[in-house]
C-alpha cells in the first residue's frame, strides 16, 4: 500500500527512509536506543492518530506512540511511529480540581499550569517526560507516598481503537480496557487526551543537598533513619555520584508537600553532617518540581537499570555505596512505601519493597555498553535475594520484558485483553505484553 496513501489521509507530516528529516524524526531521546521504524507522522490531532490506525491496519504494519522516546526500547520494525508532541493542549479545572492534557503535554507545562491554582498532579522527577507515557506505565511520582499512582488518578483515556474508532474510556464505559490503560502500557489504544486528578499543593519544601563522598556512611544513616518513619508527605532519596569531571559526592533529594518549617524540621538531621558544599533547600513553587532532582533535560545515550529493594542492610549498603562501581556513574535510591504499597485500581502492581534501586550509566560505544551492563549484572547478583526481581514499567530498558513487571494473573489479563482488542496487533508498546 502506497505511503501516498498515507499523507493524503493526515494533516500531519509523514517522513520516510531518505527524508532528510528521517533520522532525526525517528531517533529517541535515550541515543543508546535505534529505532528502524518505517515511517514517520508528527500527528497534528485525534484524527490524524485515527487515520494512521486504519492505514497501518490495512499495510499490515503496526503503530507506536512516542511524544519523544524516554523510554524508547527499539522495538520498532515495521512500525510507523507517531510523533504526538502537537497535541499539546492542556485544560485546568481548580474547581473539580482536574486537569485534561493532550498526548504530546509534558509534566513540566501540566506542573505549570496546575501551580497557578495551588495544584499539582503525580509528577516524577523530570519535567519533559510525557503526561500519558508516563501515566500509562503506571507514573512513580515524588507524591506517590501520599497520593498512590498516576495512574490511579486518571478519570479518562480519549482513545483511537484498533478498528481506528475514538472513543472516550472511563471505569463505566469500559472497565477492562481503563483498568489496562493504567498501568499496562501502550499496548491497548492510542491515547489521543488524559482526564485526571489533581491535588492541593499549596506549598512545596524541598531540594538537594551534596557532601564530598567521604560522608557517605553518616549520610547513609541519616537517610535510612528519616525514611524509617517520615511521613508520606515527605519523600528522600540518596544518591551516589560518581561524574566524569570532579570528585564523586553523596547527595540526597527530597520534597515535603507541606509548610516549609515542617518540612525544613524533618530534614533537620542532615544540618549535623558538615562538609556540605552544595544545599538547595528552600521552599518551591510546584511549577518547579522538575529542578529538584536535576536531571538532563537533552537527549543523550542513558543506560538504566532499575530494581526492587527489600532492605537496606549492612551487606546492601557496602555493595552500593561503599565498593567501586565503575563504569557506572551514580547509584540512585527512591524511597517508597506509604500509598505505593497499597493495592490500586489498574494494573500497576503495588510495591511492597521500601526502596528502588537506580544503577546509572551513559554511553552508546560497544565496549561501553558491555562494561556497564556487565556492571550492573554484578551488582544485582551480589545484592542477591535483597532485590526482589520485579521492575517497575516506565523505568524498563531496551531488552526487558514485561513478565519482570506484572504477576502471572496480571500478565494473563492484560493478554487476553490484547488478543481480544487488538488481535492483528496493530499498537505496538515500547514493552509488549505479547510478544
Ligand atoms: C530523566 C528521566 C526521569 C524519569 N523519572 C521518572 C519518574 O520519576 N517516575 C517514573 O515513573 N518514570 C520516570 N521516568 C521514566 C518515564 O516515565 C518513561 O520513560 C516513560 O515511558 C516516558 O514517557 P514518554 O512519553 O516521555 O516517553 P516515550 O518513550 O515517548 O513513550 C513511552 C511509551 O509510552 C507509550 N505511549 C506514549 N504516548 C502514547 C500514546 N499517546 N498512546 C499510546 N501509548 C503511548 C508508548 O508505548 C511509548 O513507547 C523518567 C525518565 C527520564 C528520561
């Protein structure tokens, strides 16, 4: 079927192999992933998503969504990609304190537009990660302790089906796809908007505060004794960072989503460990929550590793924070529990264990690649029964598979859903639950 087909039933661009604009169309934000699509649409509404559906269905191709490849896997061949950044729009209601967004919003422009009316909704630690990538992967969010998923906080999915129909999915028109859809990832629908909560936000506490490395076992301490019993308001994390300029430091993140004083109080431990020689606490507008972690805004070429931690023992903490970890360059671990652990209505499965563990590289050259990954095996292997084996979804890497993430009944649901809504298989997820 002729891709003449094609860009005569969209508004959008269509780009193709030999396009100038090809390469750059189709590579993703993590440049450690390829992604030998075979074309290419910047979608500009609904029903250019819904005409791509019906042209791929009748080629024979499959569909995937991408507002720009965060979580880009490389499960792409012949696959049109869409591109959904234009579907920006985002709508705010303070009263029914709910917001609806567009497949291609970012947390960071949701952030802002919710602040202005003293709300925030369940953001993660980046501001350009996509509203409904993240929030169909499940969303682990900086206020997950107190207020659950992301998921869990969708009221709507605006879909395109597989038979190319819009629809609008909600717990009573359709409770078996909108379970899916919150948390099972892209596999079932495109998702063209998203209907959710918001939550009060009327003042954020938070930030960073770094020390040179050789404060890592009084820091280390300090973390473990304030994530022992703080409250789901308050959410810490450690990291161990190793740059490639400049010495290795230990560091810890957090946000208090209440008053400053309270929040400042909670953290207060952490004033009796000197030496600090980087400290961001202050109050913060929830507009800014995307500056407290610090991550890379720009593409570059991430190699990820996340897993369940059930403790933070002795033997954990000296093979994480205290034995070399080279090539790696930051070991990173999140604080869970609170309204994570408890069960949802979607299928993201809750988490028992009390952190995620974070083992972070950046490279794309082979013997990079090689060393990193044969790193972050080692690690695993020695932290043995301490890591539980399952990962959360939106944090999967190239060559994961979704059977790390769901039980065996979640698993077998979310198939039989896929056979039954989408049996020629037209969307493709960046982690399929069939194949
Ligand atoms: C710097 C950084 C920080 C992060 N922090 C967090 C965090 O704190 N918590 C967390 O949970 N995750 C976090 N993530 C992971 C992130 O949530 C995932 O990478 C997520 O998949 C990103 O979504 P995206 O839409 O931006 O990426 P994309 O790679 O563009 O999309 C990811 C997948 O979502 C699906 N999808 C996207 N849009 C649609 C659509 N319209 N219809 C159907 N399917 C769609 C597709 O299957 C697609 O492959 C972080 C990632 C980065 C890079």
């Amino acid at each position: 079927m002729s891709y003449n087909t094609l860009r005569s039933a969209v508004r959008g661009r269509v780009l193709l192999p030999g396009d100038e604009e090809f390469d750059t169309a189709r590579t993703p934000w993590n440049l450690s992933v390829d992604q030998p699509v075979a074309a290419v649409v910047h979608v500009e509404d609904a029903d250019d998503m819904a005409a791509v559906v019906g042209y791929a269905r009748a080629a024979g191709l499959s569909v995937t969504a991408q507002p720009n490849g965060h979580g880009a896997s490389g499960t792409a061949a012949d696959t049109i990609l869409v591109r959904t950044r234009r579907l920006d729009r985002i709508e705010v209601d303070p009263v029914r304190r709910r917001a609806r967004v567009g497949a291609g919003t970012s947390w960071g422009e949701l952030l802002t537009a919710a602040a202005r009316h003293g709300l925030t909704g369940l953001a993660g630690s980046s501001p350009v990660v996509s509203v409904v990538g993240y929030t169909l992967g499940g969303g682990l969010s900086w206020f997950g302790r107190k207020y659950g998923w992301a998921a869990d906080s969708v009221r709507a999915f605006d879909i395109v089906d597989a038979d190319g129909r819009q629809t609008r999915v909600t717990a009573e028109t359709d409770p078996e796809l909108f379970w899916a859809l919150r948390g099972g990832g892209g596999d079932f629908a495109l998702v063209t908007a998203v209907e959710f909560d918001l939550f009060a936000a009327p003042s954020l506490f938070g930030g960073s505060i770094v020390w040179p490395a050789e404060r890592t076992a009084a820091v280390c301490a300090a973390f473990q004794d304030i994530t022992d019993d703080a409250p789901a308001e308050l959410t810490v994390w450690l990291n161990r960072l190793q740059p490639p300029q400049g010495p290795p430091v230990i560091a810890i993140a957090a946000t208090y989503l209440g008053e400053s004083a309270r929040g400042r109080d909670l953290l207060r431990r952490l004033d009796a460990i000197d030496g600090i020689v980087a400290d961001t606490r202050r109050e913060f507008s929830p507009a800014e929550l995307g500056t407290i972690a610090n991550e890379p805004t720009a593409p570059g070429p991430g190699l990820l590793r996340t897993e369940l931690l059930t403790t933070l023992d002795e033997t954990a903490v000296e093979i994480l924070l205290q034995a070399p970890i080279d090539p790696l360059m930051g070991i990173q671990l999140r604080q869970l529990g609170g309204a994570l652990a408890e069960p949802t209505r979607g299928a993201v499965p809750p988490f028992a264990e009390p952190y995620a563990l974070s083992l972070l590289a950046i490279g794309s050259d082979p013997d990079t690649v090689d060393a990193v990954r044969f790193t972050q095996k080692r690690i695993i292997a020695d932290l043995g029964a301490r890591v539980s084996g399952r990962r959360p979804y939106t944090v999967l890497s190239a060559g994961d598979s979704v059977t790390e993430v769901f039980d065996t009944s979640t698993l077998d649901r979310l198939r039989k859903l896929k056979r039954a809504r989408d049996p020629h298989g037209v969307f493709r997820a960046n982690f399929p639950v069939l194949y």
